[in-house]
C-alpha cells in the first residue's frame, strides 16, 4: 500500500517519507468519525481545564514539573493560546489606534499619528490596519522577551533549589500567560468605564503580587520570609507596571515603524 498523500511506500501505521497517518479500513465508520470528536471533545475539555488553572497560582507549572501533564495543554500551547486571546479581544480592549489615541491626554500620540500618516502618504484606514499589526508584532516580541527575563531571574534567585532550566521556562511561560489575561482585563475595565489605563494599575497590581507570591511559594517550596525578599530584589511585581510601559512604547515603536515598507 502507499500513502494517500506521497506515493511513498507505506511499512506502518505513519508514512515515513512525510509522516502522514495511513487511512484505515474503518476510518469512516460511525465509530470512528465519533471517536474522532471525542478526541476534538478532549482537547476542548483540555483547553477549559487548562484556563481554569492558570488563575490558581502556580497550579499548571507544579502539576507539569511534577508529572502531571496529561489533563493541561502544554506550557507553550497555554501561552500562545492566551496570546492568541489577548490579539483577538484587541478591538475590545483599548489596543486600537483610534482607543489608544483617545486615551492619549498628553496630545502627544496623536500629534505622532498625524506626523506618521503624512509622511506614509496612506489613508486613515489602511494606516490602521498597518499600525495594529506592527504593534502587535512589537507586543508579541516584548513579552516573547519577558519569558526570557522571568525565567532567568528565577533561574538566578532559585539557584539553591537545583531545579532544571525548563522548570524556569515553564513557570515563565505560565506567568506570562496569566499577564496577557491581565492585559485583556486591564483594557476592558478602561475601556468600559472610559478611565486611563493608569488608574487601573493598583488594583490589577494588587492581584498580580498575591498571584506571583502564591506561584513561587507553590513552585519552589521557598519559605515566606525569603519568597518576599527575593521578589522585592528583582521586582518582579513591578512586571505588569513595565507590561504597562512596554504598552506605551510600543504604540510609538509600531507608529515609528508603520511607514516603513511591508
């Protein structure tokens, strides 16, 4: 038998050339296609479990380094579908042109905007449809960035708990995650009570510093008194006020970049 896709010769259950599944003789069978959603099903369930978790505190990095990984999405799926969650709900939470030049006080992004246009030579639209994807692109790579940051740091402040280095990455990984939700939370509450994002920094940060104290204690087994330290030293609770920061430079980032050729 050869495979369906290739032609190559088939000597199992995968193709070796391009890896495609061989297509079995009860592939179509009402079993099979109702096995095939349940598998659709699981991953669904999978998916809802594994959000769920990311709010308690440090739940998905210690059941994955401990072993338990089957019943969550893996560490990088979590993080690129919150990701993906915080771009899609961007016209609904501030982090359009028009919403980010409307929460602009100063004047000065707007002043920046016309200046760009003029010298892009491009309509209203089509300027806005640039920007949004330069400044996502810009977003996607700071906080690609911060994992990094996060996961060394914790791999330097950590260093006597002898954990791998993936350890760190993962807890990175899950830790940016739930700061793309806080993303999305911190632009809906502006945008719904048409209040700066600046006045909503406190209570957000009082929910990311019981959030991160909870994930490193559940995580590293650190004691209270040490945990505390450690986080005031590499003032990671300052991390959502530079997400913030880097929110703001971006925009200009994006706008510096938007004329530029695609």
């Amino acid at each position: 038998m050869d495979c369906r896709h290739c032609h190559a010769p088939l000597a199992g259950s995968y193709c070796s050339s391009c890896g495609q599944k061989a297509l079995a003789d009860d592939a179509l069978t009402a079993r099979a296609i109702g096995a095939e959603v349940w598998q659709h099903a699981t991953d669904l369930f999978k998916t809802l479990r594994s959000l769920r978790a990311l709010f308690v505190p440090g739940k998905l990095t210690a059941d994955y380094i401990s072993g338990n990984r089957r019943p969550y999405l893996s560490p990088l799926k979590v993080y690129l579908l919150c990701g993906a969650i915080f771009f899609m709900a961007a016209p609904y939470t501030g982090f359009t042109l028009d919403a980010i030049v409307a929460a602009d006080g100063t004047g000065l992004i707007s002043g920046s905007v016309n200046d760009a246009m003029a010298r892009s030579g491009l309509s209203r639209e089509h300027f806005e449809e640039r920007f949004e994807l330069r400044f996502q692109s810009v977003c996607t790579a700071s906080l690609a960035l911060s994992v990094a940051v996060v996961a060394l740091l914790n791999a330097i402040f950590f260093l006597g708990k002898r954990r791998p280095a993936a350890a760190h990455v993962v807890f990175a990984l899950h830790y940016v995650a739930f700061l793309y939700v806080l993303g999305i939370v911190s632009g809906a509450i502006a945008v719904r009570v048409s209040t700066p994002s600046a006045y909503t920094l406190p209570l957000l940060h009082s929910l990311l510093a019981p959030y991160l104290y909870f994930s490193l204690r559940r995580v590293y087994a650190d004691t209270m008194a040490r945990t505390i330290v450690k986080m005031a030293l590499r003032r990671n609770p300052i991390l959502f006020f530079l997400f913030q920061e880097l929110r703001e430079r971006n925009q200009h980032t994006a706008l510096r970049q938007v004329d530029l050729p695609e």
